[in-house]
C-alpha cells in the first residue's frame, strides 16, 4: 500500500471515529481525534498526490462531514444511550399534545380569576386562589403580601397576574346577580 492509500484508509479511519463517538460516551475525545485523523488524511493527500485530488478529497470530506453527522444525529436518539440523554416529548391520551395534560388545563381554568398574595411577588411569589397554593408571576411589578390579584394569563405553565382592587363579592351573594 502507498502512501496516498494510508491517507484515504485514515479519512475512512475517522469517519468511523466520528460515528463511534455516538455509541461511546467519551466526552469527545474521539470526535477530536477523529478530526485529527481526518484532516491529517486529507494534509497526506495533498502532499503525496498533486493538488487537484487533494481538494477532491477536501471537497468530499466537506461534504460527508456535515451529511453523515446530520444521519447519526438522526439515528442516536434512537440507540440505548440516546434514548436515556435525550429526553422524548410524549404525547397524552387521546393523541392530545403535553400542553393539554390536566394540571396545565387547571391552571388554565384560573384565566380571569381572583387571589390574593401570600408572599410578596418580587415578581414570582404564591398566590391563594380559592384554597389553593399557586406559584405565579407578576407582569414585573412589585405586588406586596395579603394584596389582591387577578390571573391574566398562563404561559408555558406558569400563571400570570395583575394586582387587582378587591372583586365586589356582594353581587355573588344577591339575587341581583344576573346570570
């Protein structure tokens, strides 16, 4: 075997390196390596043949780098080791996505609603709403303990309010409440 072989066997020899870094938690050390190994194959191509089959091989190794790592990021998810680092996204009953899973849509259930303050919201805090405790957000502002609030919005989970003047609970209690 000459020397222009050894330089195309080590661009194979770390294209494997590369790919073997998936399976084996190295911390990337074989990814450097592998890189190492590579670019040396490529440097024994330009020196031991003439320029133009060394930029055919720079060319080919620009080109199978990015679309080989794109198909093993495609395939690691799906090994033993990539399923326990890569957390998967499941889907609830009925086909449904995550947002629609029960506690989310209790919180949702709290849209427009009144509380009051437990602790101060500097701007997170907890808030009563009728009996329950519920971390919540201001809007940025400074909202003191035992103060009013009512929700405006929940986002990613996390329940949003304005303080708010005391809700006229009168109406609730006479027959003048108009349904």
């Amino acid at each position: 075997m000459d020397n222009l072989d050894w330089a195309y066997v080590l661009i194979g020899l770390g294209l494997v390196l590369m790919a073997a870094e998936l399976f084996l938690p190295t911390g990337g050390i074989l990814f450097g390596v592998a890189m190492v190994v590579v670019f040396a194959g490529v440097a024994m191509v330009f020196s031991f043949g003439d320029p133009s089959m060394g930029f055919v091989a720079l060319v080919g190794v620009c080109i199978a780098l990015p679309v080989m790592g794109s198909m093993m990021l495609y395939i690691w998810p799906k090994t033993p080791l990539g399923r326990r680092l890569v957390r998967q996204v499941e889907e609830a009953d009925g086909g449904g996505t995550v947002a629609s899973m029960p506690v989310l849509q209790e919180l949702d259930d709290l849209r427009g609603r009144y509380g009051r303050t437990l602790s101060p919201l500097r701007p997170a805090g907890i808030v009563d709403f009728d009996g329950r405790r519920i971390d919540a957000m201001s809007e940025g502002m400074l909202v003191a303990a035992d103060q009013w609030v009512r929700c405006i919005d929940v986002k990613a989970g996390r329940v949003i309010v304005r303080a708010a003047e005391r809700p006229n609970l009168e109406r609730l209690e006479s027959s003048e409440f108009d349904v």
